[in-house]
C-alpha cells in the first residue's frame, strides 16, 4: 500500500521547465512575507531537484523569488511550530533524537542542492536572508542585484554561527564569516560580489537578463558534460571536507534550538515563543537601534568609496 502524498498549504516553490531552451525555473513563492520559507518549503525544493537532475530537458535552473525579494528566511511562525519550540508550555521542545532526525530530513536539501548534478543560478533581489543566503552559497552561480541585501540576520537570535560556516568561510574567509555570523548586518549585492560571497551584482533592472544570459551560455555545452563536470567536482568538494558541512548543520541546529540563556539576555527564540515573531523581530530592531541599526540599516561599505564615486 503506497503513502499518501503529502498535502501542503500551497506552492512554495513553482518550478518551471522550459524544453526548447533546457532551462528550468525555480521561483520561491511567499511574496506576502518575502519570500520566507515554510517549515516544509525544503520538502518542495528537493521535489524540484529529483525532477531537474533526472530530466534531460534541463541543463541548467534559475532560482529567484517571487516579486522584489529572493528569499528573506524561515517563516519564523511555522519554523518553530514545526521543531516542536512553540508552545507556551514545552520549552525544551521536541527530544534530541527526534529532533536530530527531523533536522536531518530537513537538512538534506542542501546537501542536495551543492551536489546536484546541473547547474544552478541564484537570481538575488531584495532580501536575501539565512535560509535565503544559504540557498545562494549552494548554488554554482550567484547574480545579485546591486542593492540586494544578503546575511545571516537570524544568527544573532542566540546561535551566532550555527549554520553552513564551512561553505562560508571557504567563499569569504574566517573572519567575514565570523562578521556575518554576530553583527547584525547584511551586505548589499555590490559589497557582497567584493567579498566572493556572489559572483558578481548588476543594477537590479538588468539582473533577469543577466542571470538568463548565463543560463543560456551554459545551455549551449552538452548535457552529458555538463553532468559529468559536475560530477568530478563534487570528488573534490568531498576530499575537501566540503560534505561535512551539511552534517555539521543538522546537528549545529538541533543544538542552537535548545540554548539557555542568562538573567539579561535578549532570549530571541522565547520571545518568538510567547509573543509572536513580529514582536521579536520588533524588539530586536530596538535594540540595535543605537547602535547604528539592524540588518540593511546598519550595511558599511567594506572598501571606502572615493569622492565622486557611483
């Protein structure tokens, strides 16, 4: 007797496959509140990805958000009544080896994404958040939009480096790594092509165009190339440790979740618990605020920009 399939809300993720051109389209849909994630969104994704790696109508796939923004997150609502953090009443939250196994599950997206076998492009605009910049780093390609936004902004809820660090550090090194992971600050698209964290940003109105033109460059190789190109860089990824950043991640969360937190300090998961994530993210914005501000608020610029520069 074969599983029902399983019943989502709606469509998180709207994949598209173009034959004439070989390339497919991933467009994360949840425009209301930037493009967040569901606690199921991951589920859809790797649905998208066993289509497009069996599929020889696919050479290549585009992933953008919907509207102005690529991704900005978790749907904070959904992501901690999905790991069993929620309630009022059960503040340690689900058993260690329940929630290992569903980050796991989870998790295995990633894994997926850096390993599949065609390429991918990120098509970044607007927020480009956690969830949403882990997606980017994944991919082969990132084209940003000029004054995108991308970082790590729900680290500093308590985590502060609970994520792909690995992945992170080997684009952007140690101690960019560490920034993004602790202070509260996104980069813009143009900084953020300065540092290797995409591969370059263009002005936003030319960023679809860019990122199609590309695919379309690599639509032009032929599929068993491409596919075994892919292949044989993923035995290097894997003799550099690469892979052991998606184990590192399941786990990492499965601990982050579950932190304690001292008389004074600002507990971000307990106020997502017992006043809404609105107000979490509202109380946090205040406390940054002299400091110089939160998130795009607080971008600095990483190389000085000269008098009369653009």
């Amino acid at each position: 007797m074969s599983a029902e399939p399983k019943q989502y809300p709606y469509q998180y993720v709207k994949y598209q496959v173009d034959p004439e051109s070989k390339i497919a389209t991933v467009t994360l849909s949840n425009p209301g509140k930037r493009n967040a994630a569901p606690f199921w969104g991951e589920e859809q994704l790797v649905m998208a990805i066993d289509d497009w790696e069996k599929n020889d109508d696919v050479k290549v796939v585009i992933i953008k958000g919907e509207g102005e923004h690529f991704c900005g997150g978790h749907d904070l609502e959904g992501y901690f009544e999905g790991f069993g953090t929620r309630s009022k009443s059960n503040e340690r939250g689900l058993p260690n080896r329940h929630q290992l196994t569903l980050q796991r599950d989870l998790r295995q997206v990633w894994r997926r994404l850096f390993f599949s076998l065609k390429p991918t492009i990120a098509q970044i605009s607007g927020h480009c958040i956690e969830l949403g910049n882990q997606l980017q780093a994944c991919c082969d390609i990132s084209i940003a939009a000029e004054d995108a936004h991308i970082g790590n902004l729900g680290q500093v809820g308590g985590i502060s480096g609970i994520t792909l660090i690995r992945l992170y550090a080997h684009l952007i090194g140690y101690k960019r790594t560490r920034e993004m992971m602790v202070t509260g600050r996104t980069w813009s698209g143009r900084e953020a092509s300065l540092i290797g964290l995409v591969n370059r940003a263009v002005p936003r109105e030319q960023l679809a165009e860019e990122a199609m033109t590309e695919a379309r460059r690599i639509a032009l190789l032929p599929i068993d190339g491409i596919v075994s190109g892919k292949a044989y860089s993923h035995l290097v990824w894997e003799a550099m440790g690469m892979g052991q950043a998606f184990t590192e991640l399941y786990v990492g969360h499965t601990l982050g979740l579950k932190l304690r937190f001292e008389e004074g300090d600002f507990a971000f998961f307990k106020e997502v618990r017992r006043n809404g994530a609105s107000a979490a993210v509202a109380k946090r914005r205040e406390l940054y605020a002299p400091l110089g501000g939160f998130g795009p608020d607080a971008e600095i610029s990483i190389v000085p920009r000269g008098r009369g520069e653009l």
